[in-house]
C-alpha cells in the first residue's frame, strides 16, 4: 500500500511524541508499505510567529525577538536530542541555520516597521521549516533513509493569496515527479502548511494547513489513503474540548468534512478534502496516541 501519512502540531509536540510518529512508520515501512510524510510545526510555535510578527512594526523595541529565538532553539534542540541523538550535529546545524535567517527576518520587519502579507507568509512558515529536519533526522536514527523538503520543493504550486493560497492543478505532475521516485528507497518528509507562487514566492494555505498539504501531496503520489494523525480518536459527534459525551464517528463522506470544517469544526482545514475528493482517497483520521483505533474513515 502507498501511504500519505500526516503529523499534527501535538503528535510531535515533544521526543516522546515524535518516537511515537516513527514507531507507526517503523512498523508500516517493515510491512513493505510506501510512505510520505507531511509534518505541522511542534504546537504553538505558528501562534507564537504569528504574534510576533504582527507586534514588530509598532513595538517600541525588539526585546523580544532574541528571547523567542532562545526559547525555540531550546524546544527543537530538546526534541532533537530525544528524537534523534546520532544526528544531533548534523540536523542541529540545520535547525541553527534557520533560527538565525529568522531572527534577520524579524529584525528587518521591526526596522522597516512594515509586515506585508508576503514577508508574515514567509515567517509564520519557520514552525514546520525548524520542526521537519527532527523528524527526517529521527526517521535515519531508525535506519531508514529520509529526504526533508519544503512545500516548493515538494511541488505545492499556488495562488498568490497569503495567508490563505489554494494548490495549482499543476502541483500533481510536479509532487509526482519530486515524491514518487524517493518513495521506493526512503520515507521523503515535507513541511506542511506552505507552497509558493510560479515565481518561487513562499505562500501559506490558511491556518491548519498541513492537512490541505497532506491532501494535495496524498493525490500527486496517488496515495491509496491518505492518513490524518492526531490526537483525537477521529472525527466525533462535537468537539471533545466542549461536548463531554462526544463519540467517534466510523465513517462520514467526504461532503460531511467539507460542511463540518466550513461550519468552523476545528478538526480539519475546510479545503483539505478537495485533492482526495478529486482523486477518490480514502482518508482516515487517526490518534498517533492510540493507534490501535481504527478511526474515522472519509469516503465518497
Ligand atoms: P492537529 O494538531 O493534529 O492538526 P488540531 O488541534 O488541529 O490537531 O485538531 C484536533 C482537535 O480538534 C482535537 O483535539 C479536538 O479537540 C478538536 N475538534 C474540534 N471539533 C472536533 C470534532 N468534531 N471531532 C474531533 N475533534 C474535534
Ligand atoms: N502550523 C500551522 C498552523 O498552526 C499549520 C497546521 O498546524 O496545520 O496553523
Ligand atoms: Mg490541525
């Protein structure tokens, strides 16, 4: 079976989650199974970019920037030794490298007090770009190769709409080329949430957006299903954090997720369905912390 596997923000929110991710795809690569991977970035750190971002152009100082570096330095550091302790050099340079163009970033958006939707795109895209090198990295600790790319490398091809893009029919060709030839030797990584214009501009697609990624990657490699983990049994009757009683549906259409998500239901992106509709995939919705559960399928 070809697989899309997709991590939510708490799925590899710290080492003991993320030794959990790569326990499911341990097991699902020994099976003989394809998989591609699309990660969110560890949870909070999108709302904290985003915070920053948009504070920078009216604070009165840039005080808090080296602080936020230091605390995200310290959170991916801390996973990466628990995740990944052979390749803490290697994907740790990486992760240095990329804290410091972000730190430039914010720095040049507090001294031209100016945040475009552009530039916030390109920053709010540091979660997954500092979080995806720990799960490529933990995924080689398991002995199996494993590529990270962007969601531009990948092939995500988009509007120009920040902040809220929409995939190019011409991303499929591209994720086919790129993805499908990785799938057969190593487990390829992609960091969810972003894509990028024809002219290589970095764009995000809109809050939850790894899921939308997990959908379009899942129809460029023509995935037998596309698996959404996260920390809930699957879809349920109302959102637990509210309804006490809330069950766990088995199955629902793909038109269900679609009115679900536009009504506001905070378990999957509105658009996410679109590709795998497209392509008739079967989604699941699974718990990465209770993976025994079969979850709640999608289907036409
Ligand atoms: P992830 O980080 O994995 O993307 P999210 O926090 O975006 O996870 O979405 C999962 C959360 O959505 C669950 O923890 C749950 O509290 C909430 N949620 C809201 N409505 C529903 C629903 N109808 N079914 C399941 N979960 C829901
Ligand atoms: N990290 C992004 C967000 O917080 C995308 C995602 O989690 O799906 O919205
Ligand atoms: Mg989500």
């Amino acid at each position: 079976m070809k697989y899309l596997m997709k991590f939510g923000g708490t799925s590899v929110a710290d080492a003991r989650c993320i030794g959990l991710v790569v326990d499911i795809l341990e097991k699902h690569h020994n099976a003989g199974d394809e998989l591609a991977v699309v990660v969110s970035a560890q949870r909070g750190v999108t709302d904290q970019l985003i915070d920053i971002a948009e504070k920078l152009p009216t604070a009165q100082n840039c005080a808090a920037v080296p602080p936020l570096i230091a605390a995200l330095r310290e959170r991916h550091m801390k996973t990466l030794e628990g995740a990944a302790p052979d390749y803490v050099e290697e994907a740790g340079a990486v992760i240095e490298k990329r804290l410091a163009s972000l730190q430039h970033i914010l720095f040049a958006i507090y001294n031209l007090r100016e945040l475009t939707p552009r530039s916030k795109d390109y920053v709010i895209s540091y979660g997954e770009r500092l979080l995806a090198p720990i799960v490529g990295a933990a995924i080689r600790q398991r002995g199996i190769p494993s590529t990270v790319l962007d969601g531009c490398e990948a092939g995500i091809l988009t509007t120009p709409q920040h902040g809220e893009a929409t995939a190019l029919v011409e991303s499929d060709a591209r994720i086919k080329a790129k993805i499908g030839p990785l799938l057969k030797t190593e487990i390829p990584v992609v960091m969810g949430f972003m894509g990028c214009t024809e002219q290589g501009i970095v764009t995000t697609l809109g809050r939850s957006g790894s899921d939308y990624s997990a959908s379009i990657i899942g129809a460029g490699i023509d995935a037998d299903e596309i698996w959404i983990w996260t920390d809930v049994d699957g879809i349920m009757t109302s959102d637990p954090r509210v309804i006490n009683d809330a069950r766990v549906l088995k199955s629902v259409s793909y038109i269900e997720v679609m009115e679900l998500s536009y009504f506001g239901a905070k378990v999957m992106h509105p658009r996410s369905i679109d590709p795998a509709m497209r392509k008739n995939i079967l989604v699941r919705v699974k718990n990465t912390f209770n993976p025994s559960h079969p979850g709640t399928m999608i289907v036409r």
